[in-house]
C-alpha cells in the first residue's frame, strides 16, 4: 500500500491524510481484523515525520483517556461511528469525519454503537509514549506513562 504524505506535514493536512484514506477503504479493508479481546491496531506508514495507523473496534471497545506524548494527531473514522470524550465534552465521530488534535490533546475515543467501527489515525512526529488518565473527583491525574515498545 503506498501511502501519501505530501499534505500530512501541514498542520491541517494531518485531518486531510486521514480523511482520504479512510475513503478509500477498498485498498486496507482486507487488513481489518476484528478481536473479542481488544482493539485491533496495524500501521500503515511510518517515517521520521509522522505514522499512519489503521484501528477496528468492536462494541464497547475504548482507549482510555490518555495523550500522545507530545505529537499532533488525526483521526477519521471509515465505517462505524466512534464517540470521543475530551475534557470539554463528549461527540460522536460519524464516517468521514475527521478530529485534528493539538500535541497536548488528552481524549478517550470508545465504540459505544453496537456495530463494528474502523478509524485512520496518523501522528506528527511518530508516537514515542503516551501518557493513562483518570478523572478522580474534578482532578486529571496520569495513572501510566508508556512506550512505543509496548504497542
């Protein structure tokens, strides 16, 4: 699969890449897989500038709250809906719809649908950790910090 990432260097080119690969799902569908026990993840691209990664999620499947350690990022979601839940609110992410985010985004993205969903994420510079939260009371506090050897 070739990816393209001449418009992912720009800030808002991040939300493009995404937006145009998860419409053209005839070239990564065949990828897809779907586990009972967590959410299936593969990359697509990584350079020394960004990644590109392909997720599917089933029915009650989350992310947590958590960051990327300091790298911009997109999502859009191909087939499915997602919500995502930032610390101002919560919003559905319906197909063809994509989230650019800033490099101090915290969010918890779940499939609170009863259908499978499959998102495009990509990440300006590629993730290196990524930080847990919880809300305890009205405070955010980090439960973990982890690594990109754990993914």
């Amino acid at each position: 699969m070739t990816i393209s990432t001449t418009t992912a260097s720009r800030g808002s080119g991040l939300a493009v890449t995404v937006a145009d690969l998860a419409g053209r799902c005839d070239e990564w569908l065949p990828r897809v897989r779907l586990d009972p026990s967590g959410r299936w993840y593969e990359r697509l691209h990584r350079d020394a500038g960004q990644e590109i990664w392909l997720i599917s999620w089933l029915p009650g499947q989350t992310t947590g709250l958590h960051d990327h350690g300091g790298s911009r990022g997109a999502f859009a979601v191909a087939l499915g809906s997602l919500e995502e839940r930032d610390l101002s609110g919560v919003r559905e992410v319906a197909p063809g719809r994509a989230r650019a985010f800033g490099s101090d985004y915290i969010h918890e993205v779940r499939n609170v649908s009863a259908a499978p969903a499959v998102s495009v994420h990509v990440y300006s510079p590629p993730l290196s950790t990524m930080n847990r939260y919880d809300i305890v009371g009205d405070r955010l506090v980090r439960l973990a910090t982890e690594e990109a050897a754990q993914w």
